[in-house]
C-alpha cells in the first residue's frame, strides 16, 4: 500500500520555521492545541520536531525568562529532546506502522527531504479498524 494514501499536506499542517521566536511557536502551539509541531528549515526541510516539553525544559534552564524576552530567543535555541523521526514519500506500509507505534505522527519528506505532510497514527489505526476482515 502507498502510504501517500493517509498524508495530510503540508498546506494543512501547521508547522514552524526554524527562525521563529520561542513565543511565536508557543502562541501556534496553544492556539491548535497541540503538544508537537514540526520545525522547517528555510529551504522546507524537516528539521525535527519541537514539543511543549522542549519548551518547558529549555524555560527551566532559562531562569531569567519571560513572555516577553521569549521573543528574544529562536525556536533553533531550543533542543529537540522529544525525537520524532520522518518517513521518506517512498517507504514501505511496515516502516510507516514502526514509526507509529512510538508517534503520534509521522512527518513525510520528498527524495529531497523537503517536508510534504504527516500521516498521523489515528488515520493508520482508523483505516485498518475500518478494513478490518471478520
């Protein structure tokens, strides 16, 4: 099976730039409600993925900080310690379900690794629950 098949496009995830501030990544994370988000280079490639974890840690560490000198700081400054490891476009349905076993998502890369989606581990579970054989 293609795992194309359960992509969401990029044009619909929302991600970050590797030069975006600490309080803007903070502010898209808490406005989707989401705990992880992708962080994009320049060029669209898929860098890693940053979690209110990350966040948490590196304000930890920061002891001076505050909303606003989070502006202060690049989402690049911030170590990943949450991995979320990408699938290329072209891998197969068994490396896809290896990665979703540990992932709420799985970030997708063109040959070029260029960021292109994700495949998140509900569509994969929904599919195989609905195409389940009796």
């Amino acid at each position: 099976m293609n795992i194309l098949f359960f992509l969401i496009p990029k044009s619909q995830v929302a991600y970050v730039n590797e030069h975006d501030t600490f309080r803007q990544v903070a502010e898209k994370l808490d406005f989707h409600h989401y705990t992880a988000i992708p962080v994009l280079s320049d060029e669209g490639k898929y860098m890693g993925t940053v979690a209110v974890g990350d966040l948490f840690w590196f304000v930890k560490r920061e002891r001076n900080m505050n909303y606003k000198s989070a502006e202060n700081y690049k989402i690049s400054d911030v170590p990943f310690q949450t991995r979320v490891e990408s699938i290329r476009f072209d891998a197969n349905m068994d490396d896809l379900l290896h990665l979703a076993m540990n992932q709420n998502f799985v970030p997708v890369t063109d040959d070029h690794d260029i960021f292109i989606g994700i495949i998140t581990r509900k569509a994969i579970i929904e599919y195989f629950v609905n195409n389940k054989k009796e």
